[in-house]
C-alpha cells in the first residue's frame, strides 16, 4: 500500500501580521493540513532569496512567503520590496528546472485567521497535485 504525499512547505511568516494570523487560526481550532514549517521573520522583505532556493534544494516541495496587506507594513515599505523581489526570485527558480508554482506569495493581516488557513490548504493541495520536489532525488544522499 503506498502512503499518501503530504508535501513539507516551509513558510517565511512576517512577525507583525501574518505569524498573528497563523497564531490566531491555530487558538481558533481551525483546521490545516500538517504540512508548513514555519519560519517568523520580522518582514516579508528581510526573507533572502537564498534562504528560499536552499529550502528548495534541500528539498522542500513548496515555500510560502507570508506579509502584511501592501500599505500596511509595519516597516511601510518593505512588502513592496518583497513582492519585487519575488517576482524575480519565481523567475530564478524556473533557471533550476523547477515549477515557479511551487512558491507563493500571500498577504494575510493579523486579523485574517481564517484566511491562512485557507493559504495553506490550497497551497497544499496545489503541491499535492504537483508531486514531491524532483529535486529531492537530485539532493538527497
């Protein structure tokens, strides 16, 4: 019998809003799929593309990067910075041979449990869909 895929996505959280989000879907019982590790950060904009291609390469199946609504970073500017910096990074990944489907940027405000939880089910089963990262097989010893 073969076991079902549960995709291990890593989530880069910003401090001020959405990591409030995933700790107010959590205290309101919703349910989510098991499959994101966070990572807080204090900003969407602070998350290098670095540390997104090496979760990539050491095999994560999909990377979320999570801030404040644009307009209401807590820093002003610096979802603006990240959604940039994010266009180019999903284009990076397409170099590697990768789906740039296997990143997805969100903005979630404190308030928005129920929409993280959201995020992260359809995110998941997009993955899903997509299968487990091949670069698995090229990475793992």
């Amino acid at each position: 019998m073969k076991e079902e895929f549960t995709p291990k996505i890593v989530g880069f959280l910003c401090n001020w809003c959405t990591y409030a989000a995933a700790d107010l879907a959590g205290t309101s019982k919703l349910k989510m799929p098991p499959s994101l590790a966070v990572v807080r950060v204090m900003c969407s904009s602070r998350v290098d593309p670095v540390q997104v291609l090496t979760a990539l390469l050491r095999g994560a199946d999909g990377v979320l990067v999570a801030g404040c609504h644009p307009g209401d970073c807590h820093y002003e500017n610096g979802n603006y910075y990240a959604r940039r910096r994010f266009a180019l990074l999903k284009e990076v990944v397409k170099t590697f041979g990768l789906d740039s489907d296997r990143l997805q940027l969100a903005w979630i405000s404190a308030s928005e449990g129920t929409r993280f939880q959201e995020v992260v089910t359809k995110f998941t089963e997009k993955i899903k869909k997509m299968g487990p990262n091949p670069m698995k097989k090229m990475t793992s010893m």
